[in-house]
C-alpha cells in the first residue's frame, strides 16, 4: 500500500465507504478490494475526483445528466422552490404549482393522445407503477385475465420486482426470484448478434414481429396486457433496432389488442436527437415512461404519460372504488417537479435536442472510423448514444471468453486517460451530456481510442 493509497488512512472517506456501504450494482467483494473511485464535483461535461483526477463523464452520470453538471439555474430553482414550499404530497387532491405546470409541460410535449401524467421517483417505480395501472385498468374492463406482460431480452426496465421482471437480463433476475410468473420475454433486435447468415435487417424485424405473434397466440391474446419495450434499447448495450422493427411490433400489438408501452427513461428529452426516441420509429404509444433527463437526474423524478382511454378506465374505476389506491408519498414532489420544469426549459432554450443529433452525428461518425479496429465488432448508435462491442475475432464475430473481462478492462483503463464509460459486458457504451461541443466530442474519441489500444494491448495478452 502506497502512501498514496486514499484508503491508507482508516478514517478516510475510502476506508469509511469500504466498511458500511453495499453498491448498487457492484461486485461487493472486488469493491472491498479495489475502494471507491470517490467523485466530489463536476462542470459540464467534467467530473473530478477526491484525487484530483478530472474525467470526461462519457455516460452523462448514468445516461441522465443532460444539461451537464453545475447548472446554476437547476440549483436555484431548486433553492427557491425549497424556500417557498420545500414538500407538499400530492394525495387526496392536494396539488402544487410546480407538479401543476410540469404535468401540463409534459402532456403538451408527449406524443398525441396522451395527456394524463403520474409521477414517480425512479423509473423502476415508473414500471411498476406502469405494471399496475395495466392490472386495474384490465380488471375495470372486466378482463381479469388479461394480465400478461411482454417484453425484450435485453431490455432494461428497473429492478423492483415488477419492473426487474420486465428487465431481460440475467444478472437482475440470477437469485431474485425473478421473472415473476405472467412476464414473458421476446426476442431482442440487435440483427449483428441474432440475425440469421444472410439476413436482411428487414427480414430480420419481420421475423421477430413474427415470433412475437407466435407468443401472443400461444399464450392466448385475451391474456395478454401489453408489450412494453425502449425505443431504442440502452443498459442492455445499446441495441438500436431495424428500421421497420417499431411498425411491425405495432401491427401485431395492434392486431390482437396489446397496448404499448415506451420505456423512454433513456430515450427520452433529446439523447436521440428527438425529443422522443418514438419520433425516430413512428411509435403511438398508450403509456410513455420518463425519468432520469427530466430532471436531468439532479433530483430523483419519473413520470408516465397516459393515454386519454386509459386514463378514463382508471378514472372510472377509481370513481366506483371511491379512490385510486396508489401513489407515493413523494409523487410530484414540488422540488424534483420545479427542477424539471427549469431543466426542460434550458433543454428547449439551449436546443439541447439539435445539438444531440448534430453532436451525435459527428460521435457516430468518429466512432465509425473505428470499425477496422482488430478488436471491434460492432458500433452502433444514434444521437448521442453510441456503443462499441469489442471481439475476439471481428471477422467471425467471436466474442471474448469469459465474456466482460474485457470490457471491465476498458472502463478501468478509462478512468486512466479521464474518461468514464459504462461497460455492458464486451460493449462499451457512450452517452454523454446533451450539451457536449464539437471539441468536446473530439475529446471523447480520441480518449476512447487511446483507450481502446491500451486494452486491445492488454487481450492480446490475457486472451491469446
Ligand atoms: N427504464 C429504463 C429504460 C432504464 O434505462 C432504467 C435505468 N437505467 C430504468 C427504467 C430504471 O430506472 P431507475 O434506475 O431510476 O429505477
């Protein structure tokens, strides 16, 4: 141990960390052995450590900070809004202003035909919220057995029971107990991984709208609720679907009464270059799931957008119970909804959603010039969020064995040259702020190239 070393000192904010806190989504056992990497501020793009290092924050804190870190207007809003009324609920018609205009904002900004807005903390209890209002709505309509949810492997939707049971990964449902019963999974789009040799992206959606259906008629229509998916899928790697993916999935939805779900808690306020990533596929949506940039994750915030029919089933039904049994102590808190109104209003004055799509044209197309790397497979992306899914082989597709190993290397080895990315096993993801300039994004690649040499480097001699 170096005298360097932050955990060196017992009472050190490393020693302390490592003694009482359980990370969310970390390894327990190597954080015990490797400490926290301890983030004490952070400008625009920037964050820097207790060490002094300074970082380009490559995934927007976790895919959220969309107008950078150290918005003095977000603080003040905060403040104010603190000062005049710091919490009020929002139970037994109880309202407040900021809750008030927030909701109206979000309604005139979601896609047509949905106008009613709940609000959450967190988008797994976005989900869950989104899994009950399904349940009710049904059981109003007299469809008890219509109850059955579908979604994506691969797709990401929280890790509360319900929501970690539409997740489709399996390091969120590996002893959890999860996926509970009537949550069923359906292919994932990401044509480099599952398509067929020689199949064509479009072939490729009509065949996954087509297993779609084969599950819808198995399991039997009248018991499906509804299919909820990412526009474009972001924990599960960046998985941009074919582009008639979203119309076929809807024709079948459609066909046999499912409703549809957008899980835009990444998508959403500008990170594809739309405000909604359901603009980039032509998505009509019953539900639309929010969180994360709108508030920009300075405060924790999510809210569903419902359709006016689904709305006036819960309403209907509510009125017969003589209440809506569900809602938070914290839903529509008057801070969290004031910094989102301030936060979507720099969004809009700033044109954070043009600068995405041009700053993201100008991340894909460096991150492209990478395509002849020998140790990357695929890059993908649209707007500013992008993915690189490093190989063994690029010309067979081999992936590294064990796979993760490798992208766990990159993420550490970008910390080394500043830049902090998120490693989804072998595929290194990239979503930075929305505000990010031009020399910004030359930044980003020419770290993330000196990152990806010193790993490839590494492999070759780790993984021969
Ligand atoms: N849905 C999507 C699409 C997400 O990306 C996430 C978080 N990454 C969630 C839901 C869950 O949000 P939270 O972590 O706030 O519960």
């Amino acid at each position: 141990m170096s005298s360097a070393d932050p955990a060196a000192l017992p009472n050190s904010p490393h020693a302390r960390d490592k003694a009482y806190a359980l990370h969310p989504y970390t390894n327990a056992r190597a954080h015990e052995r490797r400490g926290p990497t301890v983030i004490e501020s952070g400008k625009g793009i920037y964050v820097r450590d207790d060490q002094g290092n300074e970082y380009i924050e490559g995934l927007a804190g976790l895919w959220s900070v969309a107008v950078g870190f150290g918005e003095e207007r977000l603080v003040e809003a905060a403040a104010a809004q603190m000062r005049r009324l710091p919490y009020y609920h929002s139970f037994s018609h109880k309202a407040n202003n900021p809750a008030i205009d927030l909701a109206e904002k979000v309604a005139s900004l979601a896609p047509a035909g949905l106008n009613r807005v709940f609000f959450a903390n967190s988008g797994s209890e976005a989900n869950d919220t989104v899994v009950k209002l399904l349940w009710y709505f049904n059981n109003a309509r007299g469809r008890p057995q219509k109850k059955k949810i579908i979604s994506r492997i691969r797709g990401y939707h929280g890790i509360t029971v319900a929501s970690g049971s539409m997740t489709g990964l399996p390091w969120n449902h590996r002893d959890f107990d999860l996926p509970l019963p009537n949550f069923l999974h359906t292919a994932c789009p990401h044509h480099y991984r599952h398509a067929w040799e020689g199949e064509s992206e479009e072939e490729f959606a009509s065949r996954l709208a087509g297993q779609l259906e084969q599950l819808i008629l198995a399991e039997g229509p009248a018991t499906i609720a509804a299919f909820i998916g990412e526009p474009v899928m972001g924990a599960g790697g960046v998985l941009v679907p074919p582009r008639t993916y979203w119309q076929k999935v809807q024709a079948v939805c459609r066909k046999y009464d499912v409703l549809i779900i957008a899980d835009e808690v990444i998508t959403g306020f500008g990170r594809t270059g739309r405000m909604f990533g359901c603009e980039l596929f032509d998505i009509k949506p019953d539900m639309l799931v929010l969180s994360k940039q709108i508030t920009s994750s300075y405060l924790p915030l999510s809210a569903i957008v419902i359709s006016d029919e689904l709305y006036a089933g819960i309403a209907d039904n509510s009125d017969r119970l003589g209440n809506f049994g569900h809602g938070f102590t914290t839903s529509g808190h008057p801070v969290a909804t004031a910094v989102a109104l301030e936060n979507i209003r720099i969004i809009e004055e700033d044109g954070l959603v043009a600068n995405a799509a041009a700053m993201g044209e100008r991340l894909q197309a460096g991150l492209g010039e990478l395509r002849d790397h020998p140790m990357v497979g695929e890059v993908r992306g649209v707007g500013l969020i992008a993915a690189v899914e490093l190989v063994a082989d690029p010309a067979t597709k081999r992936a590294f064995d064990p796979l993760g190993k490798v992208g766990a290397a990159f993420f550490e080895r970008g910390h080394g040259h500043g830049l902090i990315v998120r490693a989804v096993q072998d595929s290194i993801a990239l979503c930075p702020p929305l505000i990010i300039n031009a020399e910004q994004v030359d930044e980003v690649l020419k770290r993330f190239r000196l990152t990806l040499d010193d790993t490839y480097t590494w492999s070759r001699e780790n993984f021969a």
